[in-house]
C-alpha cells in the first residue's frame, strides 16, 4: 500500500475559459452489480460556502454494507456515489470554519448530525456511501462537522479505517476497564480494531476464527487466546474454560443470529455482547432465557457519534496504534477491491487509493 503522504492542498488546475472542471469517481448504476459500478468523470463540487471544507480525498476502506450496495442487495439509487469511509486533505474553507483548516489531514464521520451523546439515530438515509454519495471520488464539498482531524501519525489508508471499523469498535469498547476479558468475533475491519483497542486498554483478547492462519496474525496482534470455531464449534464453552468460568465481560458480536447463542454462553455475568454486525442474517433463534439469567446486555450499535470519533483519533495517537490494512487498490480497480473482500481472505481492511 502507498503510505506516501501530503504536506499540504493539492494545486487547483486552471480552468480555461468555458471548460468544466473535473474530478474521478466511482458512479454506481442501478440496479447495482459489480459490472454496474464505473469508474468516470464528476463534476468538481466547486468552492466552499459558509460552514464548508473542500476536501481531496486520498483513500477509503470498503465494508460489509458498501459491497450491499455495490451489489445490489441493499438499494441504492441511480448514478450513486458508494463508500462510506474517507480520508484527505483539506483544500479550502469557507467562512465560519474554525476547527479544520487548509493542508489539516482529516477523515470522514458518518453520522455528522450525531455530534455527542447517545444514539439520536434510527436510520442510514443521511450516511454517506448509501443515503448520499459517498467518498469514492476525489473532491468532496461538505460541512466542516462532516469531518475531524485524523491521527498525525496515520497515512490516509489507514486512517479511512476509522470512519466506520474504528468507530465501531470504540462504541463497543467504550468503558472497557484494565484486565476484563473480550472476545472478538472474526478477524475482519472491526474485529481487528477491536482486538488492537482492547490490548491498548489493558483487556484480554479472545479472537475467533476458521482459519489458523489468521488466528496466528491475531496472536501476533497481540491476541491472550484464539479458537478456531470449525474445530471447537461450542467455542463459547472454551471462552468459560479459558476464564475458570467467569466469562468475558465483552463479546465484540459481528455474526448475528447464527453466532449470538455462543456469544451468550460465552458472556460473563452482567457482561455486554455488542451486536455490530449480521453476517450470518438478519433472523434466527436466541436463547433468550440464557440471556436473562447471565443478566447481560444485548447492544445493537451502528457506528457511533463524532465525539466518540475525536476521542479514538486522540487515542490511536497516544498509543501509536496503526490499524491493519491487508491490501489496497487504487479507484480504477474498485470493482476487484469488492471482489476480493468478498472473498473472506482479507485481515483487517481492504482499502482504495485515489
């Protein structure tokens, strides 16, 4: 992956007389697929009004809900612009902008209207990448709350991790106290951030996973324990033997029903399961009465608030954390970068470089 870094705006190129200036992006045509998804020329969004920042994006990291889109399993509509993460470089700012300013390094946040405190929002109609364009395009003109600082020590790959997978796994972990247990489910975009911002917390990490391979990355991660769920199917089992039967105070829960009875089992009394993701569906059976007599809590989270975001890039900087990105494709090959994170074989994030 580029880790080549700006020191400031890119030069606006100069526009002669009656020319429209362009940008690269990445235009979806509905219905979706894959062969739908073209790589093409947008109109440049122009200078910042008041509130604003114009900002050249120099890389994303594709999600599980943006391959939906691009795939047409979740609507999106026609000539729509996917990506929900994003990370740049400010160009300008218009009046009234005094937090961000020209050459600031920054990334996306994807709930801008969900400022600070708890959940306001029911609905991903105002995310980027799915209810307005997103950022696989090279210029965005956005409110300045659409955006905060990224980590100093972060190229723009790795800090496009932070807008969903980051977020996400700092919700989940938010309280998390030295030396109580967390179990990871996975070793994708929000696991691996949740496996690395446990560690740097003091916490013990449990991670799943089918492959040996990957488990031995997430060992090197800094993972106490992992299991391989094909060979230890009641994995939630292992995770009381391994805690002499406390259980985990956090289950990072990314599966949904088809891992959601193991996760309980594997919960500690009074213990948290984040539900952060639904890979194995949307439907199925819960143990519900294992679920109340542990008296743990069943959280579904959606990303989380710019708050919680500003908080994370000032921890990532304390504790030099790099999230993991396991390969990059520039813009023009956005379609095999879905390709290949639909194949599973990804660690960490897959990202794109504009």
């Amino acid at each position: 992956m580029s880790t080549a870094e700006d020191t400031g705006a890119a030069p606006v190129r100069t526009v002669r007389a009656g020319e429209e200036r362009r940008v690269k992006g990445a235009v979806l045509h509905a219905p979706g697929g894959l062969d739908r998804l073209v790589v093409t020329d947008l109109p440049d969004p122009g200078t910042p009004g008041p509130g604003e920042v114009r900002v050249r994006i120099r890389a994303s990291t594709v999600n599980f809900h943006d391959r939906g889109i691009v795939t047409g399993v979740l609507h999106a509509p026609d000539r729509h612009v996917p990506m929900a993460d994003g990370a740049g470089v400010v160009e300008a700012v218009g009046a009234d902008v005094h937090d961000l300013a020209v050459g600031d390094h920054v990334v996306a946040v994807f709930f801008p209207q969900w400022q600070a405190g708890p959940p306001v929002i029911d609905s991903l109609g105002s995310a980027a990448g799915i209810g307005r364009d997103g950022y696989a395009r090279e210029v965005v003109v956005a409110p300045a709350g659409t955006f905060t600082r990224a980590p100093g020590h972060l190229s723009h790959t790795e800090a496009a991790a932070i807008t969903v997978a980051g977020v996400t796994a700092a919700t989940a972990l938010e309280g998390l106290a030295p030396g109580e247990v967390v179990v990871v489910l996975g070793t994708g975009g929000v696991s691996t951030f949740a496996l690395q911002l446990a560690k740097a917390a003091g916490a013990a990490v449990v991670v799943t996973s089918s492959s040996w391979q990957k488990l031995q990355r997430a060992l090197d991660l800094g993972a106490d324990h992992v299991i391989n769920y094909r060979d230890t199917p009641h994995w939630g089992q292992r995770v009381l033997e391994l805690t002499g039967g406390r259980g985990a105070e956090r289950v990072v829960e990314v599966g949904g029903p088809g891992t959601l009875p193991q996760s309980i089992t594997a919960v500690a009394v009074g213990g948290r399961i984040s539900l952060v993701g639904v890979l194995t569906g949307v439907e199925g059976l819960v143990p519900t009465d294992a679920l109340m007599m542990k008296q743990a809590r069943l959280q579904g989270i959606v990303v989380g608030s710019r708050s919680t975001q500003q908080k994370l890039v000032r921890f990532l900087e304390t504790q030099r954390i790099h999230p993991v990105i396991d390969r990059a494709f520039p813009l023009a090959r956005i379609a095999e970068a879905f390709s290949y994170q639909g194949t599973g074989a990804h660690l960490g994030k897959v990202a794109l470089e504009l």
